[in-house]
C-alpha cells in the first residue's frame, strides 16, 4: 500500500471511531487511492482529483458533486502532514445538491393514515397494529425512520416516559422524552404484541407477526400502499409523501407553535437540534426556508427586530 493509500485508511478509521459510518465515503475513497497509486502520484493536486471525480460514462453532476466532498474531506485533513497537498476548491464544480421539498402532513392526512393502517391485512393480525403504531409514533416524535424501527424493547421506557435512540445517523446515542398520549399508545402496542410472541421476550419493539424486526424496505412499501389508499399519492405515481416527512412536520410543528407563544426560537433551536439528532444546528435552520408560514414568522420577528433599534 502507498503511503497515501495508508493515510486515507487512516483517515478513515479516525473519523469512524468518532463516530461517523462513512460507507460511501470510505468506498470512494478507497477507489481515489487506488486511482492515485495508478498514476504513481504521491500528492493530491485538484487535476487529480478532478479527473477522477469525472471518471465513468454515466456519472451524473451529482456524483461528481458528492466525491468532490468526499477528496476535499480527506485533503483537508491529510495538508496538515503533506504541505504538497492540494484542496481541490469547494466551487470547483457548478452542481449544488438540491434537497426533497417535504410534504407537510395535516392532521386529517395523519388520521387517514392511521385509520387505514388498522385495516392491513391479516384480519386479527399484528400487522395492523405495527404499522398503525409506528406510523402514530413518527408523526409526534420526530424520529428517523431507521431509528423507530431499530428500537429494541429495552429502549422503549415506558415508566420514564423514554426512548432510547441508538445506533444514529451519526454514531451517537441520544434520549428522547415522550408525551403521555403517546405513552398511552406504546402500553396498548405492548399488549397487543404478547399473543404474538408465545411466550418469547421481545428483543426489538416492533415486531411482524412472526416476532421478527422490521424490514425497512417491507415498511417503505407498506407506507406507500397506504399512502395510495387515503389518496396522498398516485396510483402510479413514484414520487409523493415520504415517511421522512412526518419528521420534517414534527420540526415545523414546534417552531410554529415557538413564533406564535412567543419564545425566543433562535436560543431554543439548539435544543430542538439535540431532539432531531442533528450533528449541527444548521440543519436545523433549514427548516426555516421548507414552511413558507415559517419564513414569514421568522422575517416579521426580524424586521420588529430591527425597528426596535436606535
């Protein structure tokens, strides 16, 4: 292995250790230090790494814009112990990712749901239950949907009002406080779920009928026969509501209700950031920009702001 090609297998188990997955990273980084070892280069010069960015007949812009991040992460790292390193700019390319407008669920669209999960077949299953109870769940907690379907049983304290969310997006364990309502529900979820387990402890919390986890794929598809079923999505449509987006309600739900009680939302959004499990409060600003009602609250706050001054 060349010495670059250590440094990037270093890089790689430092960033992992503090916590970071880095799947596609690490896989297109370790293509980058076989490319380099290739054209026998010892140092990274942004001609290198803009060749091998383009490499491919069918890369799309937005390939090109993603393995950028990923050379200019390492190189940034890697120019402190090889002052030959060059940090390919971050304008180098014009491709600026664009992210998925949300789809703000209503109450009624999140009735419809939950009315037409119970009706899932089997008839006296547990399936209804599962998806009628999951869904519920993502609607008030603002959770990622691998992270509700991850929760172990032990996670889900019910005495304590708490889950725990593990193995996140970014490596970090965080707790999650629950109302009481939803409470009420998870304890009804729990009871229906015994009969299915003969006997067996439960080691995730949502289970199939056959105590297995959740297939999150199983779930995706799931959520979309519902979605066509209340009217959310066309018969044939691929695009429409997301599971992702009951999230991005629940983010907007509180930052509405902060605008209008009052509260000062810019010294609490780190708290709603910690809640989300987002790594940086930035993030969490662009919800701000997703709700137009937002916008216009978090505008009219500035504007009495700067009417305030002398």
């Amino acid at each position: 292995m060349t010495p670059l090609g250590q440094a990037i297998q270093d890089y790689l188990a430092l960033r992992r250790r503090l916590g970071f997955k880095l799947r596609d990273a690490g896989l297109c980084l370790v293509k980058f230090a076989a490319f380099m070892e290739a054209r026998d280069a010892p140092h990274i010069t942004t001609a290198l790494a803009l060749e091998w960015i383009r490499q491919g007949p069918s890369v799309t812009p937005a390939t090109w814009a993603q393995r950028l991040g990923y050379v200019r992460g390492f190189a940034r790292h890697h120019a402190a112990s090889d002052p030959q390193t060059e940090v390919p700019p971050a304008g180098l390319l014009p491709f600026r990712p664009r992210r998925a407008r949300p789809y703000l669920y209503s109450d009624e669209d999140i009735a419809q749901l939950l009315r037409s999960a119970l009706d899932l077949p089997p008839a006296g299953g547990l399936r209804p239950w599962t998806y009628h109870t999951l869904l519920g769940l993502l609607s008030v907690a603002g959770l990622r949907v691998g992270e509700a379907i991850r929760l172990m049983d032990a996670d889900v304290d019910l005495q304590e009002g708490l889950l725990t969310i593990r193995g996140t997006k970014f490596g970090k364990s965080r707790l999650v406080p629950i109302h009481s309502s939803t409470l009420e529900v998870l304890q009804q979820y729990r009871a229906h779920r015994e009969p299915f387990l003969a006997g067996h402890a439960a080691s995730a919390f949502f289970i199939t009928g056959r105590g297995h986890h959740l297939d999150i794929g199983d779930v995706h598809r799931t959520f979309y026969r519902l979605s066509r079923q209340v009217g959310l999505r066309g018969a044939t449509a691929s695009h429409g509501p997301r599971l992702h987006d009951f999230r991005h309600r629940f983010a907007v739900q509180t930052l509405l209700r902060w605008y209008r009680s009052g509260e000062d939302v810019e010294r609490r959004l780190p708290v709603l950031s910690t809640y989300l499990g987002h790594a940086h409060v930035a993030d969490t600003y662009w919800y701000l920009s997703a709700c137009p009602e937002l916008m216009g609250l978090a505008v009219g706050r500035l504007e009495r702001r700067w009417g305030e001054l002398p």
